[in-house]
C-alpha cells in the first residue's frame, strides 16, 4: 500500500490539470495511466514512421486559450515547462468540390471579403454575427472554466432581460435556424454548418445554435492554437509541472476499483492488485457508463442516470498520414488553415449525411475534415516532411454487419479516394498511414465511448449543470464523499478546455483549500 493524498485515475489533460492545481496547493499527487503513455486525448506520437510526430486525437487547442490556467498562467506551464502555441491567420476554411473555397480569418473584415465572393448581403450579415459574437464572448467566457451554475438559476437570470432571452432563444434554436436567420447562400450556410459538425452533431439538432457564436466568438478572439512539437507538448508540461510540486504520474496503471471506506473514496486497486491509499481525495476519468463497475454501491438513481447518458450516432474515425512533402489542392486558392474541411456539394447533402447516421448507416459521403499542423510547425516533422491528420463520421454499430478490426483498412482507403477528389499529389506523396476506427478510438481512452470523442453527446439535456446527468453535474458523486470527477462528459463537454480547474475548484472548497492562492502566476 503506498500513500498519497490525492489519487487521479487517467492522465488525460483534465486529470492532469486538476492534479497538479492540487500539487501546486501542497498536495502529495499521484496519477495512474493504464496506457503506456500519458494524455489521453492530448498525445502526439510516432503511429507510422519514426520522426513523424501525429496528433492522435485532438489537434488544436481551442477552448483553452480563454482558461486562466493559460492567460495568468497559473501553472507556469507556458513560462516555467516551455509549452508554447502558433496562432495562425486562418484557423478554418471550406474546400468544396468544384475548387472553390470560403476561408476564415481572425480579421472578421477579411473573412467578410470572402463570403462577399458568393453574397454581399450574406458578407454583411456575417458582420452582424461577428459583432454578435463578440458581445457574447466575454460572458460565455466567464462561465466556461468555474463550475456550472445550476440550469434553473442560469434560466432563470437570463430571463431578467432582453438581452438575456436574446440569448437563451438561440441557446435552444438549432444551427440550422441561426443559420437561415442570417445567411441566403447555400455554400455560406454549408460551411458554417460544418462548424456545428464538428460538435458531432447535425445543423438540424435543436439547441445548438449557440454553438456558432460560440465558435466564431472564440477563431476571431483567440484564434486556434497550434502547440509548438505537437498536442502532446501540453500533457508534457502538465506532466512536468506535477512532478515539479513532487507528485508523481505512472504509466501502466490500470485501475480497476476505487475503494470506499465509511461512505468516502480512500484509494484505488490496480487490475494488477496494486492499492495506492488516497488521504484527502480520489479524481477519476470514468465515463457515467462505468461509474458503478468503479466505484462500489453506487446510490441506485444516481447509476441509473448515469447509464442512460446518451452517446452521439457520430462516431468519429481519423486516418493520420506521413507525407514526403506538401499535399497539393486542386483549387487554386491557398490553403493554408488549421482546420481545413473538404465540403459535399450542397448544404442538403451535409444534413443528409446526418440523418444516414442517425438511420445507423454510412454517411452517403465522407465528410472529411483535416489538419496539416506541420504547414505551421515543422518540428513535428523530419525536414521536408508533413503529416497529416483526417477525420470523419461513421456510425460505430456498422450497418453490413463487418467489425470495425475487419473493416477499417477499406473504411480508410475509402476515405483516402475521397481526399484524391480534392488534391493532385496524394499518391506521390503519401509515405504511409495509421488508421483509428470507433473501437480503436475507444481502446486508447475510455472516454472515448463509441468513438463518441465528447464521450456523451452534445444535446441540451446533457448540457450545463446537467452534464452528464443532474447529480453528477458538479463534478461530485452524491454518496461518495471526495470522489470527483473529471472527463469529456463533464461540464463544459468535450475538447481541450483545461476543465479539470473546475473540478480542483470543488475540491478546494471541500478541502479547506483558498483557491484564490492557486489564481496567482506560478
Ligand atoms: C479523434 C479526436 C480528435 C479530437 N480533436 C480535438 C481538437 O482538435 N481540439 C479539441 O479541443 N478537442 C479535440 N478532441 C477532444 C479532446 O481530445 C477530448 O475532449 C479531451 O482530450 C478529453 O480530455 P480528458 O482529460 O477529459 O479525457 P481523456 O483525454 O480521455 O483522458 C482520460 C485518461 O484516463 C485514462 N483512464 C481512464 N480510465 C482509466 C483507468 N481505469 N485506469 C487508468 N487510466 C484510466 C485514459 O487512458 C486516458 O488517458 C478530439 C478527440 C478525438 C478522439
């Protein structure tokens, strides 16, 4: 048995976070990975050749740059553990098959220019929508990296004021109507629609129309972040900022019970039969689904809520490709964004490919986002070189009955004739590829779900204080003291957020801990 006073279940960039605001408190950590590295879904790795560094999950760190984790710096992992970030002009464009494309740019001015290409009154709308954005930002902002005000009362403020019930209608529109309120042309609607995609859910899904200005408030205000080495340079800093306060993170820890004495969590059994005791507290990544097989008499509302937390039809797969050089695009225009999505023809046939999952079929076309981040960073990279990274839709439960293990290699190729549409050189270029499915996707982290990479999905009643469901939705689990959570599947939602301050902002307050002393710049 070896102690410590906080124990954390995953080494996913949530966990880490928290462990280390409660390191930096004086708090003896540990963290157990049961993969043999660290991250999560925040982890660069050699998966083709040697020197080719991918971005296995997320690529750019959005959400995170408003955190103040990050903009005080409050863990020094910018000015003391070298993490560092690009923010390049375009954070996102739209390919579409006939060559043409719209591309954003932070200057919402620019991005204006573009859309004018296909409707003046469209450029100006996007105007109105920018400026709308940006009054929202600073609000939305606020709420995004404390724990979640309960849904009545947030309700309940917004209803005070005109402003506040501007907002709440288009917390409960769909995409699609913000969509149609602004914009005339179907490329313009397609391309921002994608954004809701992104969120894996359709433009026609209710209460996702916030997400649009929460998006567009976020590309022009902060840009996306492309981290200097790769996704993973973030988990190395947090990692190096634990061990720096004394902590510890282990690799290969498979922890497989979270043990309870006298109602309280008090430490962790490894599927190895290792117990490490935990003082103060236990943090886990452990999906709502899980919950119970974790953590022993489990209130039965609070298991039963948490199991029939809903997972997206949108299961995601990626092919991550090292290129010999740069991948030329049939269109004539430059691209050179962070996120680069390559667009059916029309806007229905997007939404289309929304209703095919929610059927459990294959989407009639791939929609295929991608990533080139060693356009920007080349140290990724050997000299000359490129990867790659391209994501697409699939439902996880296959409709032709076929594995995903058996399926996958043809699943890919598919996607990669669908990326020949848009480019010249692929074959000339591509040296060699590594492809996740849904069940891959779910094997390198558990919350990952279903290749759901939100781990719940992303629908107003699994939203807010009600992430994932009401009684877990401030990162406590009722009937187990000092058992917290953190994860993908807790408020804000999935995404490289830094959520896990929220959940170190709980735990403080349960354990005597003046958070305002971790605010200060370390
Ligand atoms: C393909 C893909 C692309 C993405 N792209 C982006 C993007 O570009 N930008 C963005 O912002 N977000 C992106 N995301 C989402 C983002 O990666 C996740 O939301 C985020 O990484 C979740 O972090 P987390 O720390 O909450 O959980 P995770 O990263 O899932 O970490 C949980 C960790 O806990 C470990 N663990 C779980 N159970 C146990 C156990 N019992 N014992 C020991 N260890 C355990 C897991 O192995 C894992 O390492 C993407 C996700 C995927 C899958």
């Amino acid at each position: 048995m070896t102690d410590y006073d906080i124990v954390t279940v995953g080494s996913g960039h949530n966990g880490l976070v928290a462990a280390a605001y409660l390191a930096k408190a004086g708090k003896r950590v540990l963290v157990l990975e049961r993969n043999a590295w660290f991250g999560g879904g925040v982890v660069s790795r050699e998966l083709t050749r040697p020197g080719f560094r991918h971005d296995q999950h997320s690529m750019t760190h959005i959400f995170i740059q408003a955190n103040p984790l990050l903009q005080r710096d409050e863990l020094g992992l910018k000015g003391r553990f070298g993490l560092r970030y690009l923010f390049p002009d375009s954070p996102m464009m739209s390919v579409f098959e006939d060559g043409s494309t719209l591309t954003m740019y932070r200057d919402p001015k620019r991005t204006a220019a573009e859309i004018a290409k296909w409707s003046t009154r469209d450029a100006a709308a996007f105007l109105r929508m920018s400026a709308q954005a940006a009054a929202w930002l600073p609000m939305l902002v606020a709420t995004l990296y404390t724990p979640p005000m309960p849904l009545g009362a947030s309700s309940a403020l917004m209803d005070q004021s005109r402003e506040g019930r501007e907002l709440w209608r288009t917390i409960q529109m769909s995409c699609h109507d913000v969509l149609a309120s602004y914009f005339e042309h179907d490329r313009v609607r397609a391309h921002f629609a994608r954004v809701a995609g992104e969120n894996l859910v359709s433009a026609d899904e209710k209460a996702t129309g916030i997400g649009v200005f929460v998006f567009l408030g976020f590309l022009e205000a902060y840009g996306f972040g492309v981290p200097v080495g790769g996704s993973g340079r973030l988990t190395d800093a947090l990692v190096q900022c634990i061990e720096s306060y004394g902590g510890a993170v282990m690799a290969g820890q498979d922890v497989t019970e979270v043990t309870i004495t006298n109602g309280r969590a008090a430490g962790v059994v490894t599927a190895a039969g290792q117990k490490f005791a935990a003082r103060d507290a236990v943090i886990g990544a452990i999906h709502p689904h899980t919950l119970s097989a974790m953590v022993a008499g489990l209130d039965p509302e609070v298991r039963k809520a948490a199991e029939a937390t809903q997972i997206t039809e949108a299961a995601c797969v990626t092919v991550h490709a090292a290129l010999d050089g740069p991948l030329q695009f049939r269109t004539p225009d430059p691209v050179q964004s962070v996120m680069i999505e390559l667009m059916p023809a029309t806007y229905r046939e997007m939404r289309e490919c929304f209703d095919n999952l929610r059927y459990g079929e294959f989407m009639r076309t791939h929609l295929l986002g991608m990533g080139m981040l060693s356009m920007f960073d080349a140290t990724r990279v050997p000299p000359g070189k490129g990867v790659a990274h391209i994501w697409d839709y699939a439902p996880y439960r296959r409709p032709d009955g076929c594995s995903w293990d058996e399926g996958k290699a043809a699943y890919a190729a598919s996607m990669l004739e669908r990326l020949r549409h848009y480019t010249t050189n692929l074959d000339d270029v591509l040296l060699d590829f590594h492809c996740d499915s849904p069940l891959d996707m779910e094997r390198t982290s558990p919350s990952f779900r279903r290749g759901d990479l939100h781990g719940i999905a992303t629908t107003s009643y699994q939203s807010g204080s009600h992430r994932p469901t009401p009684e877990l939705g401030q990162y406590r689990v009722p009937g187990v003291e000092r058992m917290y959570l953190v994860g993908p599947f807790q408020y804000p939602g999935g995404g490289v957020f830094g959520a896990g301050r929220a959940t170190a902002q709980v735990m403080s307050d349960d354990l005597n801990i003046d958070f305002s002393k971790l605010e200060q710049p370390a």
